[in-house]
C-alpha cells in the first residue's frame, strides 16, 4: 500500500535489482537511433540513386521529405496510442514498420517504391521515442524516484540526436562500398535486433479493458479526429514549407481549411490529442519546443547546407564530406550523457545557444580556399550544440510535460524538432539557388546567428529558468489543462 512519500531509489545500491538495467534501456536505445540514423543517412545516397534510376537529383529530394513529415504526423500521434494502447504495443509495432520498409527500399527499382519505404520507415521510428519516454517514466515512478533518470535520458539523447551526425559519414560507406539499397537494408539487420532484444527485455504493458478494447473506443480515447485533422495541417504546412520560395497555395489553402476546424475541435474537447489550452499554460514546455526547433535547425543546416558546400565549392568526395562532420557527432555523443547525468537543464541551453552564436559565426568566415581544420572545428562546435541542446530541452521535456501527457508531449517535441530541420532545408535551398558557393554559405551563417540570438534569448530571459535554476516539474493534471497544480522545483 502507497504511504504517499516519495523516495529517491539509487539504482544498483540497496537493491537488488537496477530499476534500468542495461537490458531494459538498450533497446531504447536502439530504438531511438532509427530515426535520426534514416533521417541523415539517405543524403549520401540521393546522387547514386538518382543515377541508377535515370531521374534528376532534385526529384530525389522526395525521399528526404517524405520521411520527414511522416515522422512530424506519427510522432504525436505514436506518443497518444502509446498512452492509450500500451508503450511496449507501439513501440514494437514502429520496430515491424521499419524493418518492412528497409525490405521495400533495399529491393525497391523504382522511385515510387523507395518514396514508400521512406514512409513506412518514418512511421516506424517515429515510435520508438514516445514510447521510450513512456516507458522510461512509468519505470521512474515504480522506482519511486524523484529527480529524472538522467543518466538514461543522456542514452537516449545520444541515440536520438547525437547518432544523426554519424549517419552521413555512415551512409557514405555504405553507399561508396555496397551501393545505394544498403541506405535501406541496413535497416534489416538492425530492426531484427531490436525487435529480439524488445520482445525479451521490454516489460509487458497492463492487459487492455475488454469493454475499451474496441475500435471506437480507443478512436475516442485517442481522440481520433483531432489526429487525422492534426495529419492533414501538418501535410499542408510541411509541404508548404518545402515549396519556398515558391507559394503552393493550394497547400496554404489546405492548411488553413484544415486547421481551423480543428483547433475549434480540439477546444471544444474534454481530453483532445493537441491541447491547445494546456499548451498555452505551459509556458515551459512551449518554450522547449521552440527552442528545440530553432537548435535543430541550426544543427541540421550545417550536416546538409555545409555538406552541399563542402562537396560543390570546396571539392570534396562525399565519404570526404561525410568525415570532415564526424568529429560532430562523436563530440555530441561524449557530452550528452555525463551532462544529462547530473540532471542539468539552465547551464547546458544556455552553452547551447553561446556555442550555435560562435559556430554560425564561424560559418561566416569560412571560404572555399579556408583549411580543412577550419570546417572540422566548426563541426566540433556544433557538436556541443548538439548534445547541450539535446540533454537539456529534453530534461526540460521530462520535468514539463505532465506523466500522463508524456507521450504525446514527446511526440511533439520531435514533431517541432522536424519543423526545424524542415526550415532548414528550405533556407539552404533559397541561399544556394544559384549554386552551393561561398555567398549562399555565409548567408546561411547569417541566419543561424539570428536563430541563434533567439534560442539565447528564450534561455537567458526565461524566468523559470533564472529562479534557482529551476524547472517546474509537472504533476499529472486532475483535468485535461497540462498547466500544473502542483509543482515540484529541481535544481538544475
């Protein structure tokens, strides 16, 4: 029986069981790297596939799109079946998808068949993390613990964002040794493991109400039409993004059909997919999401736009390219996990916005005759940027989002994360118009100071993270509102 006191449980010590023992986190981990892995690791492979397949390289852009707005859609959307349905459900289900859709890509002759696995691959890992956060805070609370697992949330954060960095370089092996069907069936090998590894380790969700168990029953539970409603808005303005400069206005027009209705669905609803008012409450759970969107689009910037750079001004193979940017992932990879360790939130967002100023300005400086040791150090400082950004949003994230919301808000952080580095894309693709040169370069470091000087900004003047250092610690709401009741402070 609960005797309500809150205690803090040391894994390993006093126990005889870890409550995260590696068997339980690993595959998490691997999990969480499907997605960025897939999401970086197809830029190498677009020149070969669109040779093999006698189309332009820009039509091959669709596989990049593609992945990305099925991944901004499915990650809120897994987030709220994983609440709904079970974690342990979800996050198998995504593992199956993505192993059907590196079979359909690696075998695939044809654009059509590669543009589906790239969506069968992004509604795939877009579940694995919602539904680790999901699982990770309901070990938490059975654990009786008080503060963030941080080390976990650092292993986590390293798989989710610090193995995108590595994918380029990765793909470039892959590509320049086994051809362009590897940038798919690598897929193969890895889900296989990690549906193995899930099956055994992962622990059983609670068994389902059989008087809930039905189609209109978790249709209503998940609130289905705020998510269909929340898809299409999302399609519309995704697809809008990636036509600018150009104006699809019929995309504009969809979004705007789209979203109004919807908005004035999701009000009007006692428990809505996207809560309109618990976000507008929350002010630091929005404030994490905008800054995520504006770091990653920082981040994803340099691994494409410099990448572009690299290959067309300055000369280099894209294995070359692709390994002049490693030094940014193994860098993210070291930091994040002794950062998230101690539970750090104010300190490494703030590092995090200093060091996106420092290397966008160092963007600026650079010219197609600058040494090769120039890039590499720039990519070494966005590397800090990548794990300050990672561990300390997500932190925030964990502390923010209420319990019982903390799937959906997961999803969501992912979801303004793929704004981000959708932007991105659509910046590079405006300063390099006439050619990936020098110019375009330094307008695209131009930008990332001003996104810089906004994540600074929505750090340094953040009371919440100015009183003590402190974020609030969402408690689960009594109502649908996610402002709430009752706030515990951490010290961060």
């Amino acid at each position: 029986m609960s005797t309500g006191i809150v205690q803090t449980v040391t894994p390993g010590r006093g126990s005889a069981r870890k409550p995260f023992a590696w068997t339980f986190t690993t595959p998490l981990y691997v999990g969480s790297s499907l997605n960025p892995i897939n999401s970086s690791i197809i830029a190498t492979a677009l020149v070969p596939i669109a040779a093999d397949l006698g189309v332009s390289v820009g039509a091959t852009a669709v596989l990049v799109s593609s992945l990305y707005l099925a991944s901004a859609v499915a990650q809120p959307t897994a987030g709220k079946l994983a609440e709904v349905v079970g974690a342990r459900r979800i996050f198998l289900s995504g593992i199956v998808l993505v192993l059907l859709g590196g079979l359909v890509g690696g075998l695939g002759q044809n654009l059509a068949m590669l543009t589906v696995a790239r969506v069968l691959i992004g509604l795939g890992t877009s579940a694995a993390f919602p539904c680790a956060m999901v699982l990770i805070r309901r070990r938490a609370e059975q654990a009786g613990m008080d503060k963030p697992p941080g080390g976990v949330l650092g292993g986590v954060a390293i798989a989710g964002m610090a193995t995108a960095a590595v994918g380029p370089p990765i793909g470039g092996l892959l590509v320049g040794a086994a051809g362009w069907h590897w940038a798919f069936l690598i897929n193969v090998p890895v889900t296989l493991i990690a549906l193995v590894m899930s099956i055994r380790w992962l622990p059983e969700d609670p068994p389902l109400d059989r008087a809930d168990n039905g189609f209109r029953q978790i249709a209503a539970r998940i609130d289905l039409t705020g998510v269909l409603g929340f898809a299409v808005s999302m399609t519309a303005l995704v697809i809008f993004l990636m036509g600018l400069p150009h104006v699809e206005w019929v995309a504009l027009a969809v979004f705007v059909l789209a979203a109004v209705p919807t908005v004035v669905w999701e009000l009007r609803k006692t428990a809505p997919f996207f809560d309109f008012r618990g976000l507008a409450a929350n002010g630091a759970l929005t404030r994490t999401y905008l800054r995520q969107a504006l770091t990653l689009l920082g981040v994803y910037t340099v691994m494409y736009g410099m990448t572009q750079w690299m290959e067309a001004a300055y000369g280099l193979s894209t294995v070359e390219a692709g390994l002049l940017l490693l030094p940014m992932g193994a860098v993210s990879a070291l930091l994040s996990r002794p950062l998230a360790s101690r539970n750090l939130v104010r300190g490494p967002l703030i590092a995090s916005a200093v060091t996106m100023l420092l290397g966008s300005a160092g963007i600026t400086l650079l010219t197609s005759h600058s040494p090769a040791i120039a890039i590499v150090l720039v990519s070494l400082i966005f590397g800090i940027t990548t794990a300050t950004t990672t561990v300390g949003n997500q932190i925030a994230l964990y502390l923010a989002a209420p319990a019982d919301q903390i799937g959906t808000a997961s999803g969501l952080f992912r979801t303004f994360g793929y704004l981000g580095t959708i932007t991105s894309s659509v910046i590079g693709g405006i300063v390099f118009r006439d050619g990936a040169g020098d110019h375009g370069l330094h307008s695209l470091g131009l930008v990332l100071v001003a996104a810089g000087i906004a994540v600074l900004l929505l750090t340094v003047l953040d009371r919440q993270l100015m009183r003590r250092n402190t974020v609030p610690v969402a408690a689960t709401p009594t109502n649908t509102t996610t402002a709430p009741n009752a706030r515990k402070e951490h010290h961060a």
